[in-house]
C-alpha cells in the first residue's frame, strides 16, 4: 500500500529489502538520502507478522535527520504480548518527527466502516488536518470507533481468542511438517514447500479464503488470519484434504490465476516485438506495478514510452535492472554475453531473470558464467509466437494468447523464481511447458529454425535471378506464406544460426537428403513417390491444422 499511495501523489519510492522476514533497520538507514522525507514502518509488520524490539526501533528513530517523517504503523498493535515490544506512542513528545497510526479494522473488527487514527506532533497534525479530505470519516463510524475504545472486554477477549487459535494452527502445521513464521499478528504465513497458488486455488473451491503472498517475493506462502475456532478448524480440515491432493503442485497456471499475483517493477532488455508484446500483456492484466525499458535505440525506446509500453527508458542497463523483481532480456541470443556482463552487479538478490532467446543451450552456459551465484534465479524461456514485423510499434497485447511458452530450468533452477516466471508468461495468455534445453534445441531447429532459413533462401535464390521482377509480379499466396518470415530481422537470425550450429546443421544435412530424394524422383519420373510423399505431408498439415 505505502509505494502506491506515495506514487500517487508523485513521490519517488525507495523499497528496502526485508531481513529475516521483517525491517532491516541498518538498512532502512543506510538509504536515508537528503531527498528523503518520509519513511514507513509497519509494526507488527505485514504480511510477516514479526516486529521489532522497542531498543532498536528507539535508537533508529533518534539516529533520523529532522527533516525525515517516521511513520509507525501498529494496525496489530493490539494482538501483541511480546518481551521487547513497545508502542511507538508515548515517545512522540521526544520526537515531533514521529507518526504513530492505528486503525479499528482489526481487533476492533471495524473493517466496512473504514476508521482509524493518527497521533502525531501538533505541528505535524495541522498540516495533515490542512490536507486532508473534509469529512473524511462519517458520523456512523465516529459513534462505534469512540464505542470501540470504550469496550476494553471486546479487546481482551479478542486478543485470547486470537492467542489460543493461533496457538491451535502453528502447531498444527508443525504435525503436517510445515514452516511457519512466527507471528505475532492475527495472521501467519505458512511456508507449503511448493507454489501456494495451486493450493489456494483448491482451498477456494472448499470454502476457504485465505491469501497468497507471492506479489511480496513468497510464492510457497499462504497468510492465513486466524478465525474462531470452528473456523480455524475449518480451515485445517480443508488444508489438509488439498495437501493430499496430488495436483496441487501440477498445475503450472494456477499461480497466474491468484488475483493477487504482480510484478512490482518489470525490467525489460529489448523492448521490441516479443518485449513490448509481453509489457503489453501485463499491464492489460493489470498484473505489474512499474514497466523500465532499456535497449540500444534510443528512437525505439522513445517510441516504447509514448505509447505507454514502459513507464520510463533507463539510460543504461545496470540502470534498468536495479530495484526490478522480474527481468527479461528480449535480446538476440549473440547480444546475451554483452547484456549479462553488464547486468549481472546490478541485479537485486531477490530479482528473477529470464530470457526469450530461440537456442536455450548457448544461453544457459553464458549466463551460469555471468550470473554467478544468482544463476539459480535463471529461468531460461522461450515463447513460441511473433510476426515478421520488428520493433516497439509492432508489439500486440495479445501476441502470446493461446501460444506456447518453453521454459527449459537446469537441476539449480530456484522452485519459487520457475514458479514466477510460469505465472507471468500465464497471465500473458501463453500455454506454459517445460523441457531440457537440448531438448528444446533440437526440436526447434526443425520447427523453428529450418523454416526461417528455407524462406531466406528462396528469396534470395528469386531475387538474384535475372527475371526477379517478373517473378515477384506473378506469386500468389503460397509464396507470399512461405517466405513472409524472410522479412525478420537478419542479425537475430545470423545469431541462432550460430548459437544453435550443431542442430541446426543436422536438419539442413536431412533437408538437403529428402531434396535430393525429390529432385530424383522428379527426374526418373516416379509419380508413385512424389504422391506418397505428398499425400503423407498433406495429412500432417491437415492434422496440423486441426490442433491449431
């Protein structure tokens, strides 16, 4: 909520990476520049539930320039009976710098009447009472908050129900072999040791809502708030009856089907065709937060901006990769080595990489060399879908739909960086499979491969003859099918020609076998050949087409 309420007003926001499921404070520090003006900090903290000693939280604030706003959110502050913790309130008179917020939301229950308060400096106070919407809370919700404050039994008994059911939970999950971590919230994330997406799924279809936390970098994790205790048990009866269930981890679009699936900011290398289609696709699915574009034109890149494909071009590409979740380079497999040396320094810990490139093998090797340790969040892929168009303005949002996407992990792949990359290239549209790379090399090299080269061939056989004009004024249609792909872009393909050598090769040496086999048959006049060869090439397509 914090980075989509600063940006709406236009600030610059700064995410700081957790530490130990919770608020690096020397880290938080760290980033505090002379820009900097305001900072948040939930605690207990969401959708974690761990929270900081009252020492650590004290000295950090005392350590903070003066200009800087510290904000502490205590929405849970309610639930928490923890040696060390302290509400930040009483220290607000030491420090005219502090904003303490609570909210009637949670143990007060609340939630539709949207109520909740702030405790601050009355300097602070006047200028947020200067700003703020005029009525902003109605007469209803005034009446049961100042009710609520008076209902300390409600709080208490609340509080020991919330204790003896979590209770009831963590323990629970610790007899089905589940991790947890420690909560001290109303709320634990349970770590399911595989996609949570899938489970959620199921766990809907039971009745049970509860929330999937893969758009905070958990993709095994589930946040499940803690209920009565029917409904607790609820819950557990259902998890454990879809735990059983053997294709919850099977199903490789689930993830992609959570409502709350996002990317915070996507990372674009090559911000062409397959680029700005896959941009394009996510944010119609409303599924990325921040769209960076970085490439080598910078008419192109301007392009990209002005149609709305990113929200801004880096100016280099150690720029574009820093702070990005999910980056894909939709670069020429030959430009690989260049891009990955580049980036690999900038790229956050956390952050995803993929690929789109045709020849998986050459690709894998460069960036195991590149990536280094973070070659684990590697997810090579390669979406089998495009045009013989090139460029930002040829990009379609729905390129992908109803296409194949192979994504070809090595045995070090990260589950939960596969798992990411499944789930964007699902909300684009695209039908997810896995396979080894060699295996991928191999058979695209005849799918793929061959055709393209075939096409570039033809046309240049046709346009080096001394007729070329004649022959262009009388094609119909099957020429123009067969060799429109000529018209991709030939550096990209001088690149898997290369990449790909020894498949591709193999097939070129099979092609030339079964032309020569035809060129003989023609020649010694063997109808019965050329119909059998023809009518079984025939009935292939024709089964071709019905998949399609």
């Amino acid at each position: 909520v914090y980075p989509l309420v600063a940006r709406a007003v236009g600030a610059r926001t700064v995410e700081v990476k957790a530490r130990d499921w919770g608020h690096d404070l020397g880290a938080l520090r760290a980033a505090v520049s002379p820009r900097t003006r305001l900072i948040f900090i939930a605690n207990p903290n969401n959708p974690t539930g761990t929270w900081l000693h009252a020492p650590e939280l004290k000295a950090f604030i005392a350590d903070l320039p003066a200009h800087v706003i510290v904000v502490v959110d205590e929405a849970y502050f309610e639930y928490v009976r923890a040696d060390g913790y302290e509400s930040a309130l009483p220290w607000i008179g030491r420090h005219p710098n502090l904003i303490v917020t609570r909210t009637f939301s949670k143990i007060y229950g609340l939630a539709g009447l949207r109520v909740g308060y702030g405790v601050s400096s009355p300097e602070v106070a006047d200028v947020l009472n200067r700003v703020r919407q005029p009525f902003n809370v109605n007469s209803v919700a005034l009446a049961a908050a100042g009710a609520a404050l008076a209902d300390g039994e409600h709080v208490e008994r609340t509080a020991r129900l919330n204790r003896e059911g979590m209770r009831r939970l963590t323990l629970a999950f610790g007899a089905m072999g589940l991790e947890f971590i420690p909560s001290v919230g109303n709320f634990v994330c349970v770590d399911l040791g595989r996609p949570a997406a899938p489970v959620y799924e199921r766990l809907l279809r039971e009745g049970v809502i509860v929330r999937p936390v893969a758009n905070y970098g958990m993709p095994n994790h589930l946040r499940v708030t803690v209920g009565l205790p029917e409904e607790n048990e609820r819950f557990l009866g259902a998890l454990e009856k879809v735990l059983r269930t053997e294709d919850v981890a099977l199903s490789p679009q689930s993830l992609a089907l959570s409502p709350v699936f996002m990317i915070n900011r996507l990372c674009i290398i090559g911000v062409g065709l397959i680029g700005g289609s896959l941009a394009r696709a996510l944010r119609e699915a409303r599924a990325v937060r921040e769209i960076v574009g970085y490439g080598r034109s910078l008419g192109n890149l301007q392009q990209a901006v002005d149609l709305g494909v990113v929200d801004r071009a880096a100016v280099s590409a150690p720029d574009a990769v820093r702070g990005a979740d999910m980056i894909v380079l939709a670069v020429p497999v030959g430009a690989m080595p260049e891009i990955l040396g580049e980036i690999a320094a900038a790229i956050d810990d956390g952050a995803v990489i993929t690929d789109v490139g045709s020849v998986k093998g050459g690709v894998i090797e460069v960036a195991r060399r590149a990536l280094g340790a973070r070659f684990a969040r590697f997810v090579p892929g390669h979406p089998i879908a495009g045009t013989e168009q090139s460029g930002v303005a040829a990009s379609l949002a729905d390129l992908f739909a109803g296409r194949r996407v192979i994504l070809t992990p090595e045995a070090e792949t990260d589950p939960g960086a596969l798992a990411s990359v499944r789930a964007m290239w699902s909300v684009a549209g695209a039908e997810v499979v896995a396979m080894s790379a060699g295996e991928h090399d191999r058979i695209l090299a005849v799918g793929s491969h061959l055709p393209h080269l075939l096409a570039f061939a033809l046309m240049d056989l046709v346009v080096r003859r001394d007729d070329h004009r004649a022959v262009f004024q009388c094609v119909g249609n099957g020429f123009r099918d067969l060799t429109r792909i000529a018209a991709s872009d030939p550096v990209m393909w001088r690149d898997i020609c290369f990449a790909n050598r020894e498949a591709v090769l193999e097939v070129l040496r099979q092609y030339r076998d079964n032309l020569a086999e035809l060129e003989l048959a023609i020649a010694r006049g063997d109808g019965e050949w050329l119909i059998e060869t023809f009518t079984r090439a025939k009935h292939a397509r024709d089964a071709l087409n019905k998949k399609s």
